[in-house]
C-alpha cells in the first residue's frame, strides 16, 4: 500500500510474479513506518513469523508494474521463496540500511563471534526461473507407468506456510526465526507433492509421493534448496581462529524484533 512520503525503490524481481498467464517482474517497494510496526506486532504474529513475513513485505509493494488489479496477499504468497527473501531485503535496506548485527558461535573454535558487517558485502541475488526440470533416477509409478521427467515450482509463500504449519514446534523453538527452506529429512511428502508442477496432469497423488524411492526424493530436495532469490545463508570469518566461513542465516526482519 501506498503511503505519502516514504521512500519507495522499483525492484528487479529475481523470478517474477505470475498472475494467471502473465508475468510481472518490476515492483516499487517503500520503508517501513510505525503504522506497519503496529500492524506486525499483533499478538497473532507472535507465534507465526511466517505471517508477518508475508504481512510486512504485502505492506511494503506500492506497485506491480503493468499490473492493472490490485495487490492480494495471494500474490505475495505465490513468490518463490528467494524472491520474498529479496524483497523482505529490499525493505530493510530502504528502511533501516545495510548495517546487520550479527552473532554466530564458531563450529571451530566455539568462540562467539559478535560484530556489525554490511550486508551488501555478504549478499547476492541470482535471477532464475519459477521452475526446474528434473529427472529422476527411480521414478513415480503412477497407474503402472514409470514417470522420470517431472517439472518443479520452487518452493513459494505458500510452501512456507505449510512448511511452518507441519513443524511449528520446531520452527519456533530455532533461535532468529529461521525462515529458510527445511533441509532434507524435514521435507515432508506433502512438501515434496506441493512443489511438482504438473502433478494432476500426470495423475500423482500425496500417497505415490510417499512411496517414492529415497534417492529421488533426495535429489528433489537438492534441486528445492537452489532456488534463485536472495540466499539468506552467508559466511562469515571468526575473529579467533581462521575458519573463515562461519555459517549465519540472516534475520531480514530483525529491525522488526
Ligand atoms: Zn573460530
């Protein structure tokens, strides 16, 4: 929505935003105001981050270039994670800058690294497609017929909200709220059905999906974890000892919190 006076940015989309046939890969976004902090801070995002994710970057989109209807929260939903990620980046930046405090245990040495380091420095966007083609080693039987090519859509908004649904408990219990994809083990079948593309056309249930070899599942899994966007996961280097690439995944919303 839009808001008189704020700071707005037109943003390149990493993968666009499909609305029925037609693709839309410029959105304006603006900086957060206080009317957006009081709308995030209801008691009914305290226990759901995803939501507030989904509710601050739906907030921040003053416009979808070329698009002539206005912006549903099901738009926002249907972005690929990475691009919600970019975005939710975008916003922070336009409202807050670059500066990100981190803190991050060694692995190494188990030292805690504390600092201050600029995002832009750590930070990478990779354009992409809202699909992936796959073929799988084992294959879906489906009604006696082996299917090996299947197409996926990267997991989105929605796939998020599933995500968190089916493992809430755990999701809540991680330290800054860890909104990044589940890794494999915690991709459910229901996940993995959720982001096969062509599934009805090719006649693929949730149970096919639970009988589905390891491997492939492994593979689909591999593949999810690469989507395009911004990768909230960066490196960065100990102060004690020289491991150099301590893992951190950054809080885009910790201005927020
Ligand atoms: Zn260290």
């Amino acid at each position: 929505m839009k808001i008189e006076n704020t700071l707005e940015k037109e943003v390149e989309l990493a993968v666009a935003l499909k609305v029925g046939n037609e693709e839309y890969n410029t959105v304006t976004i603006r900086e957060v105001t206080g009317l957006d902090e009081e709308a995030v801070s209801q008691p009914i995002y305290k226990k759901n981050p995803i939501g507030l994710y989904h509710e601050l970057v739906y907030r921040c989109i003053t416009e979808v270039a070329g698009l002539d209807k206005p912006i549903t929260k099901n738009y926002i939903k249907s972005l690929t994670i990475g691009t919600l990620d970019q975005l939710a980046y975008e916003i922070r930046k336009i409202s807050v800058g670059d500066d990100y405090e981190y803190s991050e245990v060694c692995p190494e040495c188990n030292t805690r690294n504390e600092g201050v380091i600029n995002l832009a420095d750590f930070i990478q966007v990779e354009k992409g497609n809202r699909t992936i083609d796959i073929s799988l080693k084992r294959g879906i039987l489906v009604n006696d017929k082996r299917i090996k090519d299947i197409t996926l859509i990267y997991p989105t908004g929605q796939y998020q909200e599933r995500a968190f649904k089916e493992s809430a408990s755990d999701l809540l219990n991680k330290k800054n709220d860890d909104f990044s994809i589940p890794k494999f083990g915690e991709i459910t079948s229901s996940l993995v059905y959720s982001c096969i593309s062509n599934k009805e056309e090719l006649g693929i249930t949730t149970d096919i999906v639970k009988s589905m070899s390891t491997i492939d599942r492994k593979d689909i899994a591999k593949k999810l974890q690469k989507t395009p966007g911004l990768k909230q996961i960066i490196e960065i280097p100990c102060n004690k000892c020289s491991n150099d690439k301590i893992k951190h995944t950054v809080n885009l919303i910790d201005f927020l919190l």
